[in-house]
C-alpha cells in the first residue's frame, strides 16, 4: 500500500476537501502514475452530490487523470518509468466477455470498474479517482499522451473528448453530415470542434445567448437559440444527426423534430428521467432516439492520437485544487468555459488547526 493525498467529499453537497487514502501495492500488471493535471467533469458534481443515489463516501472524483509513470508491475510491457500517461472513466473490466472482446469495456457484462465509486474486482474496495496525488492502475486501461499533446489540455479528452466522439464516429459523422450540438459545455464543446475537425457542418443549439459568438468562434457554422421557437421551427427536419448534452431531466422532443429522414438524437447529458417522448415524432422520419456511454480504451487512444495529430483542443481553464468547491457552484451556475482542470500540484497537506 501506498498513502494518497487526495481531495474528496464525505457526504452529499459536503464541501470537497483534503484526505488521506491509500492505494494498493502495485500488482503484477499495475501502473503507478503520479497525476500532473484532472479535468472537472459535470459527472465529478453529479457523483459527489448523491444524484444518482448510489455515491459511497468517502467519495475522491476524478476521471480525466493525466501524469507520469513512477513504477510498473513485473508483467507490463508497454510503459515504464517517466511515460506520459492517461487514465479516462475506467480501471478495469472482465476483459472476457463479448463487449471487451469488441473494445467496448465501458459496457462490460460483469459491469466495468469505475475509476471512482467503483469496487476493485480483487478486493471489493472502493476506488477513488484522480483529485489525488497518484493513482495504480491496471496497465490495460492506461493510455499513452502523444508528446505533441500538451498534457493540461489532454485532460478533458478522458472523458468530455472519448464520450462525443464515440457516438460520433459510430454514426458515421463526417463530411457533409448535418449536426447539432445541445448544450455548449464540457462535452458540447469538444463535439462541436471534433465534429469540424471531421468534416461535418456543425450548429449549435444553446440556452445561454451569451454564448453565441463563442460557439462560432469554436468553429460552429450555425447557432440558435433553444428558446427562440421561431428559429427551432425553422429548423424543423434539417439535421442528420444531433448530441444532446443537457445534464439533467428535459424534454427531447424539441430536438427530436429537428431531425430529417433516418436521423440520430444521441444523448449522453441526462443520466435522468427524460420528459416522454412522442411516438409520432420519432416514427416521422425514420427517426432514432439513442444513448451512449463513454467509449473503450482503444477508441479513447484513438481519440487522443487523432487530437495530437489534428490539434484539436478544448478551451480550459487552470484551477488549483483548493478552488474546486467554487468551480463546482459556476458549473451549476453554467459558467464554465469550458473545461475546469486541476493542476494537481496545488494539491497541499491539509493545514494544521
Ligand atoms: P457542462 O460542462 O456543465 O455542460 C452542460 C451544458 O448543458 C451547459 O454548458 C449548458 O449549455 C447546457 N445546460 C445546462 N443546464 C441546462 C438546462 N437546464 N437546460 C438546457 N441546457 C442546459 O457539463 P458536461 O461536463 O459537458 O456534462 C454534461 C452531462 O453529460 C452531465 O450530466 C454529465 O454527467 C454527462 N456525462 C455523460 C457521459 C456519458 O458517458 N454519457 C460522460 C460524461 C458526462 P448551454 O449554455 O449552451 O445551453
Ligand atoms: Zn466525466
């Protein structure tokens, strides 16, 4: 075992604070990784304030982990010590059933370990995740940061980057499609710039008028107003395929009818009840209402080596770790653009009282 500073909740809306944890002795097939910087995912608020009700405290987010190696097992082969490293919303899975056989261990059979509020498979301990110094990681699930991606601006692309570009990529977005995007946030954002940098014409679709030129100058060709009835009606039957980002209980039929002949509404914002939707709307069209969850670890390599390549990077903003309480009350508040991300060496001893 190894002790951990990490930076966590003991209880539902309970201010985020220091704590020691412990991490396991390093297995044959484990990755120690030192963590340099954690993106603040909308899930990381959502998790610490019990809204899924199933949150076990002491609760330590953080799943956009990225850092450096400090020690391997005696069985890994593929990093050693000083390799820049990535760790996304997954510690482990079955790695034998149909799902992970087909690179999709997000969807595992057995359940896939989450890299935080999720039980170790071995020992049935709770993980805890990267608002910490360090993290073991089972070597599977860690992927490697190309060294043209600066690892500050890598961070979001663990989770908000893997879980847009999953769906966008198994729909077949890309030269000519017609998309939106719903909700220019974390996710939102990298959908738009993703969705550019494919080659598809990119609208957004946002609650926040402020945020219009913003979206443009992100690459967007289109933006309207999800309160402006008179330009969603305008847009009645235009998009192949739209993200609906919302993160918590709305109504998708606005959007539904947004789509054209065989079009995709993918949403991946409300792990919550939806408003019901309206069988004529989804049965015009050919239409398809469908969901999606992150994205395996080959996929999320993929994603990372086709942002390197095509510098494809989102907007953050750099926050110390003792800063998190209050950049969890803007995220309520949808003042974030776009992306918080921790820089992990602010992380300090909790002081003496
Ligand atoms: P975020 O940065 O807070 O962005 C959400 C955006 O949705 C906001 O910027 C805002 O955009 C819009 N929005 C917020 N409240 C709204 C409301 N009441 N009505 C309409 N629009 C609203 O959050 P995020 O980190 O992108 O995460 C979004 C959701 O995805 C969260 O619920 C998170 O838990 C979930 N998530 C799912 C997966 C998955 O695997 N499916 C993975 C990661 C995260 P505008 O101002 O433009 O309207
Ligand atoms: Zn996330």
């Amino acid at each position: 075992m190894t002790s951990c500073l990490g930076y966590g909740a003991r209880e539902a809306y309970g201010a985020l604070a220091p704590m020691h944890l412990e991490r396991r002795a390093l297995r044959a097939d484990d990755v120690a990784i030192d963590i340099a910087f954690c993106g603040v995912c909308h899930s990381d608020a959502h998790q610490i304030n019990n809204d899924w009700k199933n949150t076990v405290y002491p609760c330590v987010p953080g799943h956009e982990i990225v850092g450096h190696v400090t020690a391997v097992g005696p069985e890994v082969t593929r990093f050693k010590v000083g390799d820049r490293v990535a760790v996304g919303c997954l510690v482990d899975s079955c790695l034998q059933c149909d799902s992970c056989a087909a690179d999709e261990e997000q969807l595992c059979v057995q359940g896939p370990t989450a890299t935080y509020n999720g039980r170790d498979r071995q020992t049935g301990t709770l993980t805890f995740g990267g608002y910490a110094d360090h993290i073991v990681v089972r070597e599977h699930f860690v992927l490697r940061v190309p060294d043209t991606l600066d690892p500050f601006l890598a961070a979001p692309l663990l989770c908000a980057g893997i879980t847009v570009w999953n769906p966008l990529r198994k729909y077949g977005v890309g030269a000519g499609t017609k998309m939106a995007v719903v909700g220019l946030g974390g996710l939102g954002h990298l959908a738009v710039k993703l969705g550019v940098a494919l080659g598809a014409e990119v609208t957004v679709i946002t609650s926040s008028p402020g945020k219009v030129d913003d979206a443009l100058k992100l690459g967007a060709h289109r933006v309207l107003l999800s309160s402006g009835a008179q330009a969603m009606q305008g847009a009645a039957n235009s998009f192949d395929f739209i993200l609906d980002t919302i993160p918590q209980r709305h109504d998708t039929n606005p959007y539904l009818m947004l789509l054209g002949r065989d079009g995709k509404l993918v949403v991946v914002g409300a792990i919550d009840l939806l408003e019901p939707v309206h069988g004529g709307l989804l049965i015009r069209n050919n239409r398809t209402l469908a969901g999606s969850l992150i994205g395996g670890v080959r996929a999320t390599q993929a994603l990372l080596d086709f942002c390197a390549e095509h510098q494809v990077l989102p907007e953050c903003e750099l926050i110390e770790m003792g800063d998190i309480n209050e950049a969890f009350s803007r995220m309520k508040k949808n003042d974030v653009k776009y992306r918080f991300v921790i820089d992990m060496a602010t992380l300090r001893e909790p002081t003496a009282r």
